[in-house]
C-alpha cells in the first residue's frame, strides 16, 4: 500500500502546453511538498503546504501553482511548459512543520519537455 | 550558492568493508541532518538523522558522525552489503525554522560482491 504516491510517473510534452502532477498520500499526515531535482541532482524545495495552507514558496516562477484540495492531496499546475522545466518532481509528506520531522518521499515523476 | 555538498560524485566499496560517505554544510543555523537512500525511479526514503546537541548517532549497521566545528557530517555502513548499492542524499535543515529540508547532490554508492 503505497505511502506517498504520484501520478503520472512519466510526462513527455511540448513546449507550450500546460500539464499538472498529481501527489497523494494515505500516512495522514498534514504537511506535503514538492521537490525539484534537476539536471545537476539537487533535489531543491519548491513548496510547501500545512493543512492546505500555503507554507513555503522559493523563488519558482508563478508558471507553477500547487493546489491541495484536502490535506491528502497536493497537485502541481504548471503552465506554459519550458525545455528548463524537465526534471523528476517529487511530492513528500511529513506529520507536522518542524525541522525535526522525516519526511516521506513519492517515486517521482519524470517530465521531459521537447 | 549549495549550502550543502556531497563532493564525491560516487564510491565503490567491496562487501563487508565498511563505507563512508562524506557531507559538508555551509549554513551555521542548520541543526538537524538526516541522511536518505534513494534506489533508482525511486523516491528517497529515510535512513538515520542526527541533531546537533550529539556527534554521533548508531542505527544497525548506520552510524553518522557530526563535527559541528568543521560543519561536517559522514555515513559510516558497515558491513556494507550489495543492497547498500544505491543513491544517498545528505540533508540539513534547521529546527526552528520551517521544515525545509536542504539537500546535497547524491553519492551513488556501489557495493561490489
């Protein structure tokens, strides 16, 4: 029984288009993420929602909007896709917001832009 | 500007030696590190953490070291097993802060038989 999970796990898109990531997680948890790891393998924060409140948010271009319905689910909006933009995205969960919390990653979903 | 770096791109190990993976930290208000394995069209998943108030913490086989001074901390696996053979990220992040988790960029460990 998948933990954290994320769909698509592949995306291969054009330029242009406007695409969204779908992140999921049964552990109940109240706070979700969304990781950026690029070409270099940093994995790189790029939000972060507590109880579907908005709590991080680095300096992400506003082509990205993350939405959370309920606090199991955090969706990534991303509009007017770039070649830049192709990456793996990983969605994470953890209990609460303080630094001592482990969180818990998804598989990833790998988005190539042509 | 990588606040936390993991400079040895990869390591090979033989089996049963002992592996040490290396991490460095620039930012002296991180206090709490963890370390994640990752295997391949996986997601990281959590291996060990240590706060800053100790400068070592033992899990098994997993032992990680912190040198405050020198804002260094290391993987020590051993024995090393084939299945060690993976990804590991080192991470950092400060307690009073939000929960930001900043990681290094990866060692890929290879365990030979």
């Amino acid at each position: 029984d998948t933990a954290v999970s994320q769909t698509p796990k592949y995306l291969v898109t054009q330029m242009g288009n406007d695409k969204s990531i779908k992140c999921e997680q049964n552990l109940g948890h109240d706070t979700m993420y969304w990781y950026k790891q690029d070409s270099k393998k940093f994995l790189k924060i790029m939000f972060s929602y507590n109880n579907k409140e908005l709590i991080i948010n680095e300096t992400v271009p506003n082509r990205f909007s993350p939405k959370s319905p309920d606090k199991a689910h955090l969706n990534l909006h991303i509009n007017s896709l770039e070649l830049g933009d192709s990456a793996v995205y990983f969605c994470a969960s953890s209990p609460g917001t303080s630094g001592v919390e482990t969180q818990y990653f998804g598989p990833g979903t790998r988005l190539l832009v042509l | 500007d990588q606040q936390v770096k993991q400079n040895s791109p990869s390591l090979s190990v033989q089996e049963g030696r002992i592996s040490i993976l290396n991490c460095d930290y620039t930012n002296s208000m991180f206090d709490y590190f963890l370390w994640y394995k990752k295997y391949p069209a996986e997601g990281p998943t959590f291996l060990i953490s240590i706060s800053s108030i100790k400068d070592k913490n033992e899990d098994g086989r997993f032992t990680v070291f912190l040198n405050k001074s020198a804002k260094h901390l290391s993987l020590h696996i051993v024995p090393s097993q084939p299945g060690d053979s993976a990804v590991y990220f080192c991470a950092a992040s400060a307690v009073r802060g939000a929960q930001k988790l900043v990681f290094g960029q990866g060692t890929r460990l290879t365990i030979n038989p």
